[in-house]
C-alpha cells in the first residue's frame, strides 16, 4: 500500500554518503578486475577480492535501504517512503544479489574467466547493469534536488559526479577489449609507426571507443548544469583508475595525459560556457574537449614511448578523428538549443494551466521535476535517469 504523500529529497550529507560507499563499491570491483587480469591461478568464487567487492555492496546497499526505512517508521508506505533518486537503486539491491548467487553457481560450475570471456559472462553483465543503478543513486538524487540550481558549486555536485564517474569506470571495464587508456606509451607510438601489423586498426578503434565513453557523461551534465571548474578533472581522475588497476599502473604517463585532458575540458568549460542554452558553445566544447584530450594522449605517449610515430597521419589525424566524433555527440545531445522554462512566481498559475488540486500539491514538495530542471530533465531521458526514482 502506498499512502500517497509526495516524496522527498534526502540532505546533500547523504548524498555524499551514499557516493562515498558507492567509492566503496567500486574499488572493490576494481580490486577483483585486477585480480582476474593479473592472477591466472584464481580457482575459486571465495576470495579476498570478491571479499572488498561484496563488502562494498553491503555497504552502500544498507545505506539505502536504510533510508527507505527510516521514512517508513515515520508512517510513508510503499513508494512514498523512498526518496527521489533513490528507488531504481533500492528495486537493483535485490537484483544485484540473485545475479551475485548466479555468479557464484556459474563459477563453480565453470571455473574462474580470467581473459576477454570475463566481459560476456551473463551473471558478471547482470551484476554491472544493477551495480549501475546502484551507484548512481547520487546522480538522480541531486538532478532534481530543488537546493541545485544551474550553477551548483563543486561541494555540491561532488555526489553527482563520484556516482557518475564510477559508472563510467564500469562500462570502461565492459569495454575493455577497446579500452585506450590501458596502452602503454611505447606500444601507442609502435601503432602508429606501423601499417600492416593491426595494431594501427586497433588502437584507433579504442580511441574512438575510449573518447565517447570518457566525453559522453560530461555532455550529460552540461545539459543540466554550468559544470563548476575541476569537475572534469575529478571525472577523468577516477575513469582512469579502472584502466590502471587492470594494468596494474604499468601506463600511468597514459593516464596523467587523460587527466590532464579532463584539466583541459574545464578550462574550456570557463572559457565557452557551454550549457543547454548556448548550443554554438556546446558544440565548440565537444569537439574542442576530444581534439585536447586525444591530443595529449599522442603527445604525452610520443614524449615518454620513444618519439613521434612513423606515420604522420595517424599521429596527426587520430585527435581529429576524436574532436569531430565529439562534435557529433555534441551535435546529438543537443540538437537545439534549450530555452528555460518561465519562471513563475509561487502560487501563481500559468494562464491556460489549470488548478492544483488536493491530489496535486503545490509548492517545494512539487517541484521536483518541474520548477528546478524543466529543460534538462529532458535530456537526461535517455540518461540516468531523471526518474523521480
């Protein structure tokens, strides 16, 4: 039974909390991708691994539940006791659990992956869709929160971008056959200095795989927020945690061009102002973000890997290739440019609007999804959800 009051936001202390364990969480499972990366001996479900991996989701899974919980012994039933931004990753604690038991049964029966079939494991894609809605309980709980305004300052999104951040470290993993941030400098500039061998082929390709997933969340934001400065910084810091764990830190000059990239991104962020409403900034931020970024991964490889590559139109052509495929995400988030909704005074109706009634109240227990991110609830619909959840 569900007693209909409307739901509330938790503090931006629990939010934080909640991200915090959600770092938790995902350092676990950074700590067993190492594990299967670099410990071909492993034969068993029961490790000191999985061990920081389970224990991070009963962690940031008691959090949450917890918050449900206190609302239900104030009186709240059914959906009304769960806070906003809170029910996807409450429905996924159950989830992620059965998938856990699976994954238990499928390894006992099957034995431990330790190569690319790791990645394609029913149970391991089962645990990271519902670690997903897990962690980024942050996100949709801040996306709305009416106290966020369009220029939230770093304190206050720093929930929203540690959740996000560590969902992008997760598809990072998934995608690890085309992941360009676990290249070694040496290896980059010996791709690019040779045609026949493939290796060209596939470091462009883990570029271009590499460039989206690092860029796209970023874009997420901008349409909802003025990204305070560092922001970006902090994103691509802990994106590149998941690929160095896997290589056990043997590319950090990799690594540190990628950060800097982020570094860039926010300096472009300050200088154009990119936002919902200015699609011409946007854009140019797009494209200009992946130019810098993959720029620097060249530079940085060529500095410390031996030199330039061989071939100058790869060296040269590839952070192109990234500036424009930015471009086109850019030009795809935003396809128009977002006109704020009006403003409207508290307790006024819009002419043609009609009437609240007693099942519709108005006020700060209405404005979720209304008055604080009308234009950009709407891009976040593909996204992560702009659930009132």
């Amino acid at each position: 039974m569900d007693t209909g009051e409307p739901r509330t936001w938790v503090s931006p202390r629990t939010d934080l909390v909640t991200a915090l364990l959600g770092v938790w969480f995902g350092i676990g499972l950074m700590i067993d991708a190492w594990a299967h990366t670099n410990l071909s001996e492993l034969e068993t479900f029961f490790t000191p691994w999985h061990a920081a991996f389970y224990s991070g989701f009963a962690a940031v899974s008691a959090w949450i539940i917890w918050q449900a919980w206190r609302n239900v012994r104030a009186g709240r039933q059914g959906v009304a006791a769960v806070p906003r931004g809170y029910l996807a990753g409450l429905v996924a604690i159950p989830a992620f659990a059965a998938f856990g038991f699976a994954d238990m049964m499928w390894h006992t029966l099957l034995g431990i992956e330790t190569t690319v079939d790791i990645l394609f494991s029913p149970s391991h894609l089962g645990l990271i869709t519902t670690m997903l809605l897990i962690i980024t309980t942050p996100l949709r709980s801040v996306w709305n929160a009416p106290d966020v305004g369009p220029r939230p300052s770093l304190g206050r999104l720093l929930p929203a971008l540690v959740g996000l951040a560590f969902a992008t470290t997760l598809v990072s993993l998934f995608l690890s056959y085309g992941d360009a941030m676990q290249w070694r400098p040496a290896r980059v500039v010996e791709a690019f200095s040779v045609l026949d061998d493939g290796g060209a082929e596939r470091l462009a390709t883990a570029m271009v795989i590499s460039n989206v997933v690092l860029l796209a969340p970023v874009l997420l934001l901008l349409r909802r927020w003025e990204l305070p400065f560092g922001g970006v910084t902090l994103m691509y810091a802990i994106a590149t945690l998941m690929s160095g764990a896997q290589t056990g830190f043997r590319n950090v000059p990799v690594l540190l061009a990628v950060v800097a990239g982020g570094l860039v991104s926010d300096l472009l962020i300050r200088w154009l102002r990119p936002s919902g409403a200015r699609r011409s900034a946007y854009w140019a931020f797009a494209g200009l973000s992946g130019l810098a970024t993959w720029s620097l991964y060249i530079g940085v490889a060529s500095a410390t890997g031996g030199g330039l590559p061989a071939v100058p139109e790869l060296w040269t052509g590839a952070p192109i290739v990234a500036g424009l495929i930015g471009l086109v995400l850019g030009a795809l988030f935003l396809p128009n440019p977002m006109v704020p909704a009006e403003v409207v005074p508290s307790g006024v109706v819009p002419s043609g609007a009609a009437e609240p009634t007693a099942a519709e109240p108005t006020g700060a227990g209405a404005t979720g999804a209304g008055a604080t991110g009308a234009g950009p609830g709407a891009a976040a619909g593909a996204g992560a959800g702009v659930e009132k959840a």
